[in-house]
C-alpha cells in the first residue's frame, strides 16, 4: 500500500500566503501548515501596491488570504479543507472493513497505527485537524526519549506519519467523527461528511481541546490576536513585539522560550505561586536565565480589548487585587484542555466527571465487573466498558500528560487489541 500521505516535509518550495495582520483565516492556514510541516512563506499585505500586485483591494477584501502552490495554483480564501484537497491529502477510505480504526493521530493515535499496521493489522487513522495532535504544535520536544537536542513536535509527528505508512497504515485527514456505533462484532464511526468507517477494534485518542479563559471577546479574537496551544507558527511574526504567555506547564515553557528568540518580551502568566509544581527544572532554570522573559505569579488575565484585533489585556493579581492594562497583540493561552469525549456519552461508554474515559481497572466497583459488561473476563487495562473499544493518551483517565506515555500507551493498546481479536 502506498503513502496515504504524501511526505512533503521539507521538500521543494514553500507554500506563499499573503495576508493582513489579525486575520484568523490566514492564523488557521498557517497553524495547519506548521503542524503538517509543510513549508510555506507569510508575506504580510502592508501597501496598496502589495495588494493590487495580487490582484485584492487594499481594504478589506475577502478574498484574502491569497496562497500560491509551488505549481502555480492560486487559492482565495481557502479553506483548511481545501488545502488538504489540493495537497492531495484527502481520500475516502480504500476498504469496506478494517481491522483496526484509530481515532486521533496525535502521539498515542500515531504510535498505535504504527505497531498495528507493522503487525499486520489492517489500519486506518483517522484526524480531524492536523498530524501530531497538540504534541505536534511545540516548537520543541526535548524530555523524548533518544533526542538529547529536542526534537520540533511536527518534525516528530512526520516522522511517525511516514512510518505508520510505510507498514501500510492508511491515514483520513481533515476528517471529524460524530457518532459510534457498536454491535457484538463490529465497531462503527460515522464521520461527518457521512463517511462510515467499520472495524473489528477501534482505539480512541482523540487528546484533548485547548481550554479557553471564558472571557467576553475571547471567540471574537480567536486567530486575530488570541490563540491557543504553543502558537509555533507564529513565533517569527513576533519579532518587536510583547507576547504573553497563559500557562505553567512544560508545553507553555518551551513555546515562550521559542518566542523569546524574536519578540521583544515574554510574560508567562500563572494562576499559581509559582512554577514549580507545573515546569520542569531545566525550563524553569532556562525561563530565568532569558532576559527577555518575566513571570507574573498569582495573575490572570481578566478582559480583552480591542477592535477588530486584539490591542491590549488586563491583569489581575488575584492576592492584592491590583489591575493592570498591557498593550499587546499576542496572547497564547496554553492552560491545558477537555477531552474530546461528547461521543461517547451518547453511546454509553463510562466517563469520569471530567470526560475523560475510564478504562481497565478503573471500570471495576468494589471488585465488580462494570455494569451491562457482556464477557466473562475483566477489561483489558487500557480497554472501556465496550469490549474492543479502546482508549489511548490525554483522553483517557489518569493518563500521564506527556509525549512518551501517550507513545507507549498506544503501543500498549495494540497489545491488547490482539487479545482481543483473537478472542473472536
């Protein structure tokens, strides 16, 4: 079976995107490159003359962005779909049936198409956004096992699609699962362009969604402004500029660490005393050795403000009280996230009070075997309450939040997806 994803990391010329500043359709497009690793060249529009070369007003004209392929192929104000068509990145699925159906092709969904598949296994992965899941948007990985000098997330993520596809994984990109199905033999995803996916197994590790602060605006500057996860796309855009940073994990440390390299400052705000008990050692001892960097502690960020685009937050020390107006059009929210569960819910698969969805021995009440489990035997450590319904990474209860764990936990599940199967 051929590449069900060209390998287009690194290779030929780059994709050209011209657009104005604070436009969220042009975020969207290089978000999705930079997690795909595709290169591509931001050319911003700043004269009527740029404009009117391309052939767009020199006000607002929906017509931007504007890409051009290495082909020569120009796209206005292309969808992220339609650049997953034009790359040649979108198929429907080659058979009627599969032996196994992974859902999510972040590191845990990645690894186990890539033991699945080199097993044997007929596989299919299916994502809805982009390869790598959040992993894939750090500007770097450095605490993975066997890259002394870290490793980009997306470089990553490339290299475990091409290995998935090389053992014969076939790979849907740009595609969002809506609703499952289950009976005695057979596991159904309906995604949601109508397209039905049928296997004997499936494996879910569909991560997790980026959290929002809940503030009024929030949605109206997404992409213009106010962006969430590491925003590594976006860190060369920032030179001379003031960036904030929400979060105290690793993911927030290493992305406001990359963006020090070209903004002209760094404010990582945390809810919390300190960063202690959220980062790292060697990213806190690195933070407080930049000097373009600033942590603000015991601060969150309580208003947005602009007009079309983001123009300034406010800070509130949630000790003394005291507020604060900062000037900025760069805010990145990376405070962790909920999983993405809604679909199991309808189909009976047990949740914790959060969404995450429990398996193993997690399922057992007081030594009981959960309740409508139709098999002699107890669930499998990684498997739900629906026997061959597995889950993998951040979207299963007391995961580890972290590359290598979700790794081995999709290793792990194709272990148990063969127990599986030859029980049947």
């Amino acid at each position: 079976m051929t590449d069900s994803v060209p390998d287009t990391s690194h290779s030929g010329p780059p994709v050209k995107i011209y657009g104005k500043v604070g436009c969220s359709r042009a975020y969207a497009i290089r978000d999705f490159l930079r997690r795909n690793d595709v290169p591509f060249e931001w050319i911003e529009l700043r004269t009527d003359d740029q404009c009117r070369a391309i052939g767009v007003e020199p006000t607002e004209d929906m017509r931007t962005p504007v890409c051009f392929f290495p082909d020569g192929t120009r796209m206005e104000c292309p969808t992220v779909r339609q650049i997953i068509e034009k790359l040649g990145w979108f198929h429907d699925p080659k058979l009627a049936e599969y032996d196994l159906a992974i859902y999510g092709a972040g590191p845990a969904g990645l690894s186990a198409a890539v033991y699945a598949a080199s097993e044997g296994l007929k596989t299919i992965l299916i994502e809805k956004w982009a390869i790598g899941g959040q992993a894939g948007s750090s500007p770097k990985i450095e605490n993975y096992l066997g890259f002394p000098g870290g490793i980009a997330g997306a470089d990553l993520a490339e290299r475990a699609r091409h290995q998935a596809s090389k053992f014969g994984a076939e790979i849907l990109l740009g595609r969002d699962g809506v609703r499952g199905e289950f009976t005695t033999a057979k596991r159904v995803g309906y995604l949601a362009d109508g397209t039905k996916i049928i296997a004997r197994a499936a494996i879910c590790a569909t991560g997790i969604d980026y959290r929002k602060l809940g503030l009024a605006n929030e949605d109206k500057f997404y992409g213009q402004g106010v962006s969430y996860g590491a925003g590594a796309s976006e860190a060369e855009l920032s030179k001379g500029a003031n960036v904030f940073m929400v979060g105290g994990g690793n993911s927030a440390g290493q992305a406001s660490l990359y963006f020090a390299k070209y903004a002209k400052k760094v404010t990582i705000v945390v809810r919390g005393e300190s960063l202690k008990a959220t980062l790292s050692r060697y990213l806190i001892d690195r933070i407080q050795s930049t000097p373009n960097m600033e942590v603000l502690t015991e601060t969150e960020v309580t208003a947005l403000h602009g007009d079309r685009v983001l123009e300034a937050i406010t800070l509130k020390n949630r000790i003394t009280g005291q507020e604060q107006t900062c000037k900025t059009n760069w805010l990145f929210v990376c405070i962790g996230g909920d999983p993405r569960t809604d679909w199991a819910k309808e189909v009976g698969i047990v949740r914790d009070e959060a969404g995450y969805l429990v398996t193993g021995p997690d399922l057992m009440q007081n030594g009981k075997l959960p309740e409508g489990w139709p098999l002699r035997r107890s669930p499998y450590y990684l498997e739900t309450n629906v026997p061959g319904m597995f889950a993998a990474g951040d979207v299963r209860h007391g995961s580890v939040k972290r590359c290598a764990s979700a790794v081995g936990e999709g290793a792990m599940s194709v272990m148990f997806v063969h127990r599986y199967l030859a029980e049947g």
